[in-house]
C-alpha cells in the first residue's frame, strides 16, 4: 500500500518600506503602526526575492 504524505517548508520574504520621517525611530514607528493597524499593503513594500527557511522542513499531518 502506498501513501502520500505533505510536507512543508517555510518560504520568506523581507523587503523595504520607504516612509517620511524625522528620525530612524519614528520611521521605525510608522511602519510597526501600519502594520498594527492592516494598512501596510504588500503592493508598498519592494520585495527580495524569497528565501527559505532552514530547518522547516516539515510533515502537515495530511496523509492520503
């Protein structure tokens, strides 16, 4: 008999917001509140290309 099991692997990505501001810090701010808040759209941020994660590598539990 044969299975079939998932498994997974976490891909990330980082990028960049750019935002006016006074200081690093209130730039900092400004981000992390439109984070909080939901309005960071992921069209505002200038993505890199997705890497992934070491040690992810996974089994969902999902076996068929």
């Amino acid at each position: 008999m044969k299975f079939k099991v998932t498994v997974e692997k976490t891909l990330y990505c980082s990028g960049v917001v750019e935002v006016d501001a006074r200081n690093s810090d209130e730039a900092f701010k400004k981000v992390s509140k439109l984070i909080q808040s939901g309005k960071l759209q992921t069209t505002m941020v200038n993505w890199d290309d997705p890497e992934y994660q070491d040690g992810t590598f996974q089994t969902t539990g999902d076996i068929y």
